[in-house]
C-alpha cells in the first residue's frame, strides 16, 4: 500500500511540471505602465525632424531641430536650436515604445473619445482615431496611449479638447501622422511622422520624425521636471484663450487683467 502511495505522489508531480512549464512559457501581455524616459528631450517643448514651418504662432519653452531640418518662420516668437542630441533622445523614447506596444482588453479604445473619462494606464487605437469633443483624464496620471498599436494609425483631432490636472504626464505615441485641428490639446506627442497644428493650443510637447507644422497655434511645453510654461502676455477679455499670465492691466481692481471675467468670453468687455 506504502509503494502504491509512493508512486501515485510521484506521478502526480511529474504531471504537475509540464503545466508549470507551459504556464511560465507565455508571454505577459504587453503593457507599459511608466511615463517613457525622455531623457533630454523632455527641456523640448518642439523637436522636429526633416522640416519645421511656423506662421504666426508662439512657443513657450526650446524648439529643436535637427542639423539637415529645413526651418521657416513667419511672425512666431520661438526660440530655435539646433538639438540633435535631444531628436537622438526622442528617438530612443519613440522606439521602446514601438517594442512594447500592447494593452488589457479593456483598455483597447475605439470612436472619438467625446465625453469619455479615464484615469491613469495604457490605451490602444489597433490603428487611426479620429477625436472630437472633450476627453477627461482624472488623476495624476501617467496617461499613455498608443494610436496604431496593431495596424498603420494616425491621429487627427478636429474641435478635441483633452481636460487633466497634469498635462505633462499623458502621453501620445502615433504610429503615423498627426493633425490637430482647433483644439485644445494636452501632453507629448511623440510622433513617427508628421506632426501638423491649425488654430491649436498645446500644453505639453510636439515631438516628431518628420516635420513639425504650426498656423495660428500656441505650443506651451513642459519642462524636464514636468511643469508647463507660462508666456507672459497683457490681452485683456474677450481676446481669446490665453494660457499665460495676462499681466496687470486693471491694477485699480486689483486684478491680473480679467477682473474675474473668462479669457476668450467677448461678451464682457472690460470691467464691471
């Protein structure tokens, strides 16, 4: 009875490892769960790669290019440098995320994010997206997502706005192109094409292989330590949305020049 015993422990361990062995063989499903190193790249608030055209935009933070980038620029105030050491960075960022792309189920995305909310992780587009409407993203962060994760994918959003707390810690890997057209757009774009704003404001970075494109459009980068810029500006009410410190021009009310109004809301004009 003993022996019997015996042989039964032993083959059922022996049927045990094949089971282990074949479990501890498949792959984790592909996942990044940390912001990207940036390494230098992260002072940049725009890297371009093959071409950098700008017509009456501002950049608040370092615009780089590389030594063959072809530059042209149009009533902008920016401050251009050469960066290859910075492009060489964003590169390396670019490609360890193109090795280890993949979501959770859940987390694969479709249609145009318009009222959608979602707090920090990895989220997929298989190929292109096409964004409108508002996406919030709730918490800390970090936020990454992968457009064209299985199949060729650019990103084009038309009247997108993206509302988080940190815009320097969501993330944007596109496999392809991006278009962001009157937008209110946040965080790193790291872009294996071209990466093109019309009538777009940009709290985070544009950083791309290709050329880097910007009309009418206002780029607010973030620093390495992650805190977005601030340009200094004195519009007023009703001149648009401003994104930087509008200055004191109402002294008298003790205001920083909107005296409680919304910047960009034409219907009050000067104060009360």
């Amino acid at each position: 009875m003993a022996r019997g015993l015996k042989f039964l422990r032993l083959t059922a361990g022996l049927a045990v490892i094949p089971f282990i062995a074949l479990f501890s063989a498949t792959p984790a499903l592909a996942s990044i769960t940390a912001a990207p190193d940036l390494g230098t790249a992260a002072n940049f608030a725009v890297l371009a790669g093959k071409a950098l055209t700008c017509t009456d935009s501002n950049v608040a933070g370092t615009v780089g290019v590389d030594f063959t980038t072809a530059f042209a620029s149009t009533r902008c105030k920016m401050q251009v440098q050469y960066a290859p050491g910075a492009y060489q960075d964003f590169r390396t960022a670019y490609t360890n995320i193109a090795e280890d792309l993949g979501c959770l189920p859940a987390n694969n995305l479709t249609g145009t994010l318009a009222s959608v909310t979602l707090g920090p992780g990895t989220y997929c587009f298989d190929a292109a997206a096409a964004l409108t409407g508002t996406l919030t993203l709730t918490g800390t962060g970090p936020w990454i997502f992968e457009i064209g994760a299985t199949a060729v994918g650019a990103l084009t959003a038309t009247n997108f706005t993206v509302v988080s707390d940190n815009p320097c810690n969501a993330y944007w890997w596109v496999q392809a192109d991006t278009t962001l057209t009157t937008s209110a757009f946040q965080g790193t774009i790291l872009g294996g094409g071209d990466i093109t704003m019309t009538g777009t404001s940009l709290a985070g970075r544009a950083l791309a292989t290709g050329a880097v494109t910007m009309t009418g459009s206002n780029v607010f980068g973030c620093s390495g330590s992650g805190t977005v810029a601030k340009q200094h500006c004195n519009q007023g009410v009703g001149n648009g949305p401003e994104g930087c410190d509008p200055g004191n021009s109402n002294n008298k009310n003790s205001s920083n020049d909107e005296n409680g109004g919304t910047p960009g809301d034409p219907g009050r004009q000067g104060a009360k």
